[in-house]
C-alpha cells in the first residue's frame, strides 16, 4: 500500500524500522485528510492512519507521474538489531504468538539475540509481526529504488523535515518517534551469529548498492573488490 497525500501529491513507501513512525508523524501533520489525535500521541496510531504494506507494482505506478516519490532507509544490520531490541525485548511480541502459546513450536518466548539471530526463520514463521519487521527491504520498496525521486537515510530524517515543508510551505516538527533505550551492536554477538547475519543480510548490502558499508566485509576483501572494479 503507497501512503499518498493527494492534497500535495507526495508519495511513501514505509519500510519498518527505518524511521516509518517518525514520518509518518511528519506526514500527518501536513495531509488535510487527516485528523491530528490528541497529544501525546501513541506511536501505533501513525500505523493505523498510515498501515506499512509489501510493494506492489500496479499499485505504484500510479504515482509514476507529478508525484514526488520517497523512501527512507537504514543500514541492514542496524535495521535488524533494532528490530530484535524493540519488538522482542522492549515490546514482548513473541508472547502474543499462537504457535508459541499453544507449544505448537518449541521456542523460548524470550531469546537472547544469538539465540533470536540464529533461529530467525524460525520466529518469523511463528509470529508475524516479527516476521513484518524482519523481512527484506525489497519486499517493502521494491526491486528498483531508482524509481524514488528521493532516498533518506535515517540519519537525514532532519533534511527529510526541511524538505517537506518547502514543498508543503507547511510547518513540520520532526519528533522522533519509537527510539529504543536500549543498544545492540555487531560485537555484542558471538562469531557463529555474526557469521549468520553475514549470510543473510549479504542480499541487503548489494541491494543498497553501496549506500551503506558492509560491516561483515574486511577490508582486505573490500580492496579485492574495488581491484576488480578497475580492471573491469
């Protein structure tokens, strides 16, 4: 589903845990057919005025022409380990699957990352929010990111509010929304996990295209790479 704002002819593709509540928050405050909720707002009610969908082709062609087209993304990684923090530690969502409840799967409801990471196919076929905020990014913004007029990354979320109310001649107040307090990093995880993530997020990295730096590759292998590029 593309979040449109016909009244500006602005059009997004959320890709969860990439920054999603903090634009949508951004958005409704400049789309006319929205009504503001009650401060504070709670973070969900973004999700419900504006719900994250799978790409779909059909329905993104429709805003091939005099529409302005974005996304916002986030390093792989990064995106993962959020992820884990918010919606299994913070949030406790393996507790509200069924599988797990009813020992259909045989899987602790409250893993450690290197067990969560090692397992991860496993807990997405038994919970489906996990499995919403885990999938790949290509699944939420398609196979061609050439199509979007602008790519943010997360760290540019501030630019992303300028822009918007240039465009708008609105007045935007970026807040961020859905921060976890807690912090997880690559070194946090054992060299079996590690090599795990490797291998799963290696699709992600090349997907990017070089937007962000691969932290499973050495450098050594970066400078193979880069040799290669010159001789071809």
């Amino acid at each position: 589903m593309v979040i449109a704002i016909d009244a500006h002819r602005i059009a997004y593709m959320a890709l969860p845990k990439a920054g999603c509540s903090t634009v949508k928050a951004a958005l409704a405050q400049i789309d006319p057919a929205v009504a503001l909720p009650p401060e504070p707002a709670d973070v969900m009610q973004w999700h419900q005025i504006y719900p994250t969908r799978r790409f779909r082709p059909h329905r993104w062609e429709a805003y091939d022409h005099g529409w302005w087209r974005f996304c916002v993304v986030r390093d792989p990684l990064r995106r993962l380990l959020s992820a884990y923090v918010n919606r299994v530690v913070e949030l406790g969502e393996l507790r509200n699957s069924r599988k797990l409840l009813r020992g259909r799967v045989d899987l602790p409801m409250d893993p450690d990352p290197d067990f969560f990471f090692c397992n991860i196919a496993a807990y997405m076929d038994a919970a489906s929010a996990i499995r919403h905020h885990m999938l790949p990014a290509w699944l939420f913004l398609g196979p061609d990111l050439a199509r979007y007029d602008q790519i943010y990354r997360t760290s540019e979320l501030a630019q992303f509010g300028r822009d918007l109310s240039a465009r708008t001649g609105l007045r935007v107040d970026m807040r961020h929304e859905n921060s976890s307090s807690l912090r997880l990093g690559l070194d946090d995880l054992r060299p079996d996990t590690q090599a795990a993530l490797r291998e799963r997020l290696a699709p992600e990295y090349l997907y990017f295209s070089g937007m962000f730096d691969n932290p499973f590759v050495t450098g050594r292998e970066r400078a193979c790479v880069a040799a290669l590029r010159r001789v071809s």
